[in-house]
C-alpha cells in the first residue's frame, strides 16, 4: 500500500534527525553508552535492550549510530547502505534513553501502514497508559510500565529482508 508523499517526507525527515545525531554521537559504543544512563533507567532499559536482541530476526546488527544504541542492515548484506549518506548501514531499530523518556525508533512502524495500524491497536491491550508516538518514535515516561511483550511481538513481525524490500520500495529513488 501507497504511504502517498506526507508519509514519505515525513521519513526522510525521520532519517534525516537520525542521521545528525550520528554526526553529533558523544558515546565511544554502546557499552559508553549504557555507562552514561541515569540509575534509575537502567533496568528499564536494559530489559528494552534484552527484548529487542532476543526477538530480533538475524541478520541485524547492533551498534552505536545516531548517538543512539541502533539496530541495523549492516553492509556485508546491505552494500548500499543508506540512501542520504552510503557509507551508513540501512537503520531499522534505534533505542534511546532521552531527558523526559526513553525511546523506540522502529522504521518499520513508519513505512509499513498495516504494521503502524496493528501496533497502535494493540498498544492498548499492553498498557494503561495512553500511547505516546510520533513518526517513529514510540516514548516511554513511565519506564516502569513499557510494554515488553507488546515490543517482542513488533520486533519479531519484520527481518531484513523484510526491512530492505520496503525501503527500496517507498524510500529508493
């Protein structure tokens, strides 16, 4: 199904922000990273971190990108990388603990309507706080009360050669 233009630039501008973070990150690699998380958000995201790798197709890597811990195509299965700078592997996955929140980046709920439908419909059953998203972007305030199983069932619903068909079909000239 057509995402139609909105949609479409609305990712661009997505990307766009990851890829600044990337140019800014201040963390060594993901263990800097997780060094420099507050205490009291660690275990949170430190089991978000657990889920995400547990129910993560193979083929993903995990690293540091976007000033984010990142969840990617690497190059050795995807030489083209990413469309605004190539020498980027393709993103799929970012985590981030923010100043108010900690984050989920997940592209597929971005590109994919029907997955974005699903998610937002099942949030509900996971969690009896309201959901808080934007483009791609799933924020978690209370880091007591993310929904894991909800984000294991999301993380499972798309592999990489999943992930890199959909790009190329909406986001590859």
């Amino acid at each position: 199904m057509f995402l139609g233009i909105t949609c479409i630039l609305r990712l661009g501008i997505e990307f766009n922000f990851l890829l600044k973070c990337y140019k800014m990150s201040k963390y060594k690699d993901v263990e800097d990273y997780i060094a420099n998380i507050p205490e009291e958000r660690v275990t949170p995201f430190m089991k978000l971190k657990e889920t995400i790798i547990s129910n993560l197709p193979s083929g993903f890597e995990e690293c540091l990108n976007y000033n984010m811990i990142g969840y990617v195509v690497p190059h050795s299965t995807y030489p083209d990388g990413y469309h605004c700078d190539p020498k980027l592997p393709l993103p799929f996955i970012n985590i981030a603990n923010q100043k108010g929140f900690i984050a989920l980046y997940h592209m597929g709920i971005y590109a994919d309507l029907e997955l974005y439908d699903w998610f937002v419909g099942e949030y509900p059953n996971h969690s009896k706080y309201k959901l808080d998203m934007g483009k791609s972007c799933v924020r978690f305030k209370k880091v007591d009360h993310i929904p894991y199983d909800l984000i294991a069932e999301l993380i499972k619903k798309m592999t990489v050669k999943d992930w890199v068909t959909l790009y190329e079909e909406k986001f590859k000239n």
